[in-house]
C-alpha cells in the first residue's frame, strides 16, 4: 500500500474517531497502531475528514479491497471506547452503502465488535 492511500484511510478512521468530539485512550491506542501498520511514521500528522462527504470522497479513491479494509478499520475504531457514538454510526452507514452493504449487516458487524471491547 503506497503512502497517499495509508494517509487516507487513517484520515477517515481519524474522521470517525474525533467524531464523537473526545479522544479515548483506545481509540489513541487503535490509530498509533495504524500508523505503525502502514509504515507511517509516529510523529504523521493524521488531518482526520470533517464529515461523510469528505470521507467518502476519500473512500472512492481507494481500490475495492482498501475500501472494504477501511470500512473494518471503522468498525474496530468505534468500538475501540466501547461506545457507538451517532455520528460513528452514520459515518459507518454511509461508507457501507457506498460499498452496497446493508444496515442488517453493518449492524451486526458493529454488535460483534462492540461485545469484542465489553
């Protein structure tokens, strides 16, 4: 994976991660292991998207297996406090639509990461 597409999918899981508007210390934990993932360095400044229109510009610039990696690298990250924050929700939502996947099964691939964290 070449550097401009690590940027991007950590911009969109940071997206969902500030969404909330509070950084959890799992969810910090969660992108300094993304980071380190993609061979980014530490110290990569991560401009997380401003809204699903942004991310979801991102998301199309992506190849279809980036795009399907991102969309569970979403749902790890909003279950990385434990807590399904709106905004996670509708993020996820939007990225599984634009992937054709339904909300039936968006819904239980968030129940299973979230049982994941309790």
């Amino acid at each position: 994976m070449d550097h401009s597409t690590s940027q991007s999918i950590c911009e969109i899981i940071a997206g969902l991660i500030f969404a909330d508007g509070e950084l959890h210390p799992g969810e910090e934990r969660l992108l300094a292991r993304l980071l380190m993932r993609f061979g980014l360095p530490e110290s990569t400044h991560v401009e997380p998207v401003k809204d699903v229109d942004e991310a979801l510009q991102k998301l199309r610039t992506l190849s279809e297996s980036d795009r399907r990696e991102t969309l569970s690298l979403l749902i790890e990250a909003a279950a990385a406090d434990g807590v399904l924050h709106p905004a996670e929700r509708i993020l996820i939502g939007a990225v599984g639509d634009e992937l054709g996947i339904g909300e039936d099964e968006i819904d239980r691939r968030l129940e299973v990461a979230l049982r994941a964290q309790a």
